[in-house]
C-alpha cells in the first residue's frame, strides 16, 4: 500500500509543468496629487497579457493604476533593476 502511495505520489509531483521564475518592470501612477513610480514584481505568467490582468489589481489595491508594463523577465535580470525601483521593487 506503501509503495502504490508513493509512487502515486511521484509519478504526481513529475508531472507538473515547470514553472519559470517571471518578473515584470512596470509604471504606475495615482492621481491626486500625480505620482508615478517605476515597480518590479514578480509573476505568476511569463505573458504579458497575463501579467498585466495579475498585476493592475494587486497595485490597484495600494492605490495605484497601471499604465504599462515595460518587459517580463527571467531572474537573470533583477540585479540591474533593483536600485532603479528602488521601495517598488517585488513590493507588489
């Protein structure tokens, strides 16, 4: 019964799709005064689509709108981004 569990189990855990690490640098704004702020976050979908529908809420939630996204990236690319985005980086 053991042995049925586990590679049950196993057999499972292979079958799952490998998830890419996904980050997206992105502008948003808040009116009133204006403000923009340059962010990082990271994402759950490498398409940019995707990554704009799970990104506009999550910074709709702290207030703030978002215009664009500017690309999606690997973690290969968060080293030079991070002093640029600066308290927006992975915040949201």
């Amino acid at each position: 019964m053991t042995r049925i569990a586990l590679t049950a189990l196993l057999t499972a855990l292979l079958a799952l799709p490998a998830q890419a690490q996904c980050y997206a640098d992105y502008k948003a704004k808040r009116d009133d005064p204006l403000r923009l702020h340059y962010g990082v976050a990271q994402v759950s979908n490498c398409d940019s689509n995707a990554a704009q529908a799970e990104l506009a809420p999550r910074l709709a939630a702290g207030g703030w709108k978002l215009l664009n996204i500017l690309s999606i990236f690997g973690p290969e690319g968060l080293n030079e981004r991070q002093s640029s985005a600066g308290d927006y980086f992975l915040r949201y």
